[in-house]
C-alpha cells in the first residue's frame, strides 16, 4: 500500500482584529513556497507582450530578462510553452537579426527547440 506525504497549508483567517499577524504568516508561508516576490514585486502579462531586445542588449542578457519573466508567469501558474516563448523571441529581435530569424524559422523546428538551444543558435549566429 502506498503512503502519501502531502503537507497541508493551514492559513490563517483574516478578521479585522488579526490583520497585522495574518500578514505576517501569509509571508512567511508565500516566502516558504518560493512565490513571495511575485505579491511583492507584482505580476504583469504586459511584461511578456513588452519584449524588445534593445539595440545595445546582447543575447544573453535579452534571454535572462524573458526568462525571469516567464518564469515569473509561471510560478503565476500560467502555462506557457517553450514554442511560444521561442516564437515571441524571434519576433522581437531587432531588424539585424531578421536573416538568422529566417534561417533559424526555415531549419529548426521550434516546437521540439528548448529556449537554450535557440539562445545559443542566435549567439553563434551572432558572432559569425
């Protein structure tokens, strides 16, 4: 017979009289899970729509900056995929990349390319 080790969450009710208290155990349990940052910090869809690779940024400082996004969406609970994140990538290159866009769209099939394959397609890319 199999066991189950499931821990449960016990969050405290929020009355008037228990504010101060309820906030402080909420962070220590939103802290405990990994996902204080995000009430902290916020969360905005928009972030996603937004990204641009800057004219100076280089690759891999782009990709660090979709990643935190992505994976801030994530542990949002939605559920992007690798495909659509590689898509959004390649559409907001800068004009100077549009020929390796067409190479990498016409010889890579995106649906199987992991977002560190592609990062790294575009950095050899980029030095040649």
């Amino acid at each position: 017979m199999a066991t189950h080790d499931y821990t449960t969450f016990h969050f405290p009710l929020l009355k008037k009289e228990n504010y101060e208290k309820w906030c402080v155990r909420m962070k220590e349990l939103l802290c405990s899970q990994g996902v204080w940052e995000i009430v902290e910090k916020g969360y905005d869809k928009g972030d996603f729509k937004a990204l641009k690779l800057k004219d100076s940024e280089s690759i891999s400082n782009y990709f660090s900056r979709v990643k935190t996004i992505v994976n801030q969406m994530r542990r949002y609970g939605d559920k992007i995929e690798d495909v659509r994140v590689a898509e959004k990538i390649l559409r907001s290159l800068t004009p100077k990349f549009d020929y390796v866009v067409y190479v990498i769209e016409e010889s890579k099939d995106l649906d199987s390319m992991s977002i560190e394959k592609l990062e790294g397609s575009l950095q050899l890319e980029k030095e040649e």
